[in-house]
C-alpha cells in the first residue's frame, strides 16, 4: 500500500497565523470580555449563538432577560407555553368548563431557580409541619377560650369578647409568624364575577399575568357540573385567586392591588366596595367568615389599602403591617414560643 502524501501543516498554521484573528480584531475581543461578566457573555451566546435563542420579554416596558419556564407544564387545566392566552381561554373558559377544581395560568417568564419556592399555591396541599404545628395554635386558643369562659359565667359576652381579644390578636400573630417560617408566604386577592361575566374577567386577570403585571399566579374555579336531575346550574359566583408570593411584603401586595385597580378589578373608590387579601395560610387551616376562633378570615381588603395608583410608592404602613411584630406571642403568654424568622 503505497505511502499517503500529506499536506505538510508548516506554514499554515504557525505564530504569526490569523487563527486566532488579527492583532485588532484579538485586542478588540479582549478588551470587550475584560468589560463583560460571564453572566453577560453567557447571554449574549443564548441571544445569538444558541440553537433556540432565549426570548428576552419585555415587562413593564423592560426588557427582562428571562428563560421562559412553566412550573405547571403538562397540567391539563393550566396554559401551556405552546398555546396563546387566546388558545388558553377557548380551549378552558371558566364560564362552561366542569372539569378540575382550577383552571390555572402562570407568567411564563419567571427564571426557573426562582421559581422554586417553598410551597407554590399549586401544589394543593397543605404543608403538613405547617399545618400540625399551627392546629396546636388553634387547639391551645380554644382551650384558653373556654378557661375564661367557665372563669367568668355571669360576665355578658361583651366581657368575654373584651377578654379574648389581646389572645386572639396573639394567635393571629403565630399563625402568621409561623407560616413564615414554613415558608408558606403566598397570598391572593379574591374577586367573584358572575357566571355571565368571569370569562371577561378571567381574560383580563390572564392578559396581566402573563404581561407580568400581577403576580405570577392566578386560577379560577370552573363552572359548577349541572344537577343531574333538572339539568340546572345554581352557580352564583366563581371564585378568582390573584396570587403574591409573600403575604407579608406590602410593597407587592399594594402593587398587584394598585394594578387591578387599573385595569377595573378592583375598586378605585372605598364608597363603591371592596376586594379581599387572604393568606394561603389561613386556607390551609379552612379558617373561614364563621371560623369559631373569631379570627378575620381575610389579612387585607382594598379599602384597607385604598388610594393607591400605579405610580404610587409607600412604605408599609402599622396596617397589618410589618413581619417584625412588636406584640408578645401567644405561646409566650401561655409557654414556649418563636418569633417569625424572615
């Protein structure tokens, strides 16, 4: 077998080759990585150099340089990425959709690391230390209530009330400190359309979802089945859940409040209503308006909040206000207990 010709590699390839680029265009690109971080090079490779170019949405009139993720991806009675928000509403609309407890929309554009939390309203189940160690809350208040109450049988109810409040605002405070801790921050402003109206609704509060405009969660319930009997459907109301991820960051719980203001969810004026805040918290613990601990079932309402607009900037005010509070808990008053840790 005859020997191979090669093509000799000397003179091609040597130190002075343009291999690595000119002299200029080689102090150019080291004068540019020196400016840049990894974190911008790394960027500019998936907005240029990448097979699927990372979309960069704009939020806000921002652009924000987020990978597009979907925690809910796969779930049926959620939106999916491959579909529009218009697909999204023909193929669920609230108003004649039965099926699922929820229909579900997130913002597409919540980087993927952040959008591990501790425990995202979707998962649909209650924390289990969470909710063990705040039932103990409850069955301790109950206890104490009905100590004062057998203390005390000739005092009006008045008194009693009088006598439960510091224990009762107390146990509120544990619950909240305790949820914290747990890392069960999330929160949602209710509203409750009619059946004739919550597909306009659902529309508005999905479009400001997934503008980034409200937080990054919202759900509505679908459609209740008919009566199989008459065919008849009673359903009064559907309920809507604006998410935030932290019950206790005013800041944001105002800021979602003042955009749903905006776009005519909500309120402008405390003379013409009020919208509701409830802490996920106080869902899991199934504390309603008649709960037997007296507790408000909602930690906000908009009139609370009134008088915000989109450009408004406040500080957290004593309203419900800081995680930090200055109140002695209720296990101190009655034994051991733990300040909220942020």
């Amino acid at each position: 077998m005859e020997d191979l010709e090669l093509v000799p590699f000397g003179g091609y390839i040597s130190d002075d080759s343009d291999f690595h680029g000119t002299a200029r265009t080689r102090k150019k690109l080291e004068s540019h990585s020196k400016r840049s971080t990894s974190k911008q090079l790394v960027q500019t490779w998936n907005e240029t150099q990448a097979s699927h170019p990372v979309a960069s949405p704009v939020v806000s009139g921002k652009i924000v340089p987020d990978v597009l993720y979907n925690r809910l991806e796969g779930v049926q009675g959620a939106r999916q990425l491959n579909e529009t928000v218009d697909e999204f509403l023909k193929r669920l609309p609230p108003k004649t959709t039965t099926t699922g407890p929820w229909i579900w929309i997130t913002c597409p554009v919540v980087k993927k690391e952040e959008s591990k939390s501790r425990h995202a309203p979707e998962s649909e189940e209650s924390p289990e230390e969470m909710t063990d160690r705040a039932s103990a809350l409850l069955s301790q208040f109950s206890g104490e209530k009905e100590r004062i109450i057998n203390a005390n049988p000739t005092s009006a109810q008045s008194s009693i009330t009088r006598k439960l409040g510091p224990l009762r605002e107390q146990l509120k405070e544990d619950i909240l400190d305790l949820a914290v801790s747990c890392g069960v921050t999330s929160g949602k402003w209710m509203l409750f359309p009619k059946p004739d109206d919550v597909n306009r609704v659902w529309r508005l509060v999905a479009e400001a979802v997934v503008d980034g405009r409200l937080g990054d969660t919202a759900k509505v319930a679908p459609a209740d089945p008919p009566n199989p009997f008459t065919g008849e459907q009673k359903q009064s109301s559907h309920l809507i859940c604006v998410y935030t991820k932290d019950f206790s960051d005013l800041d944001d719980v105002r800021r979602v409040l003042a955009e749903m203001v905006e776009l005519g969810l909500a309120p402008r004026n405390a003379a013409d209503g009020a919208i509701y805040y409830k802490a996920d918290v106080y869902t899991y613990l199934n504390i309603d308006s008649s709960n037997p601990y007296g507790l408000k079932a909602s930690l906000y309402s908009s009139k609370d909040l009134a008088g915000l607009s989109k450009t408004t900037h406040t500080k957290p005010s004593a309203l419900g206000g800081s995680t930090k509070r200055k109140q002695q808990t209720l296990t101190t008053m009655l034994g051991d207990g733990k300040k909220r840790r942020r």
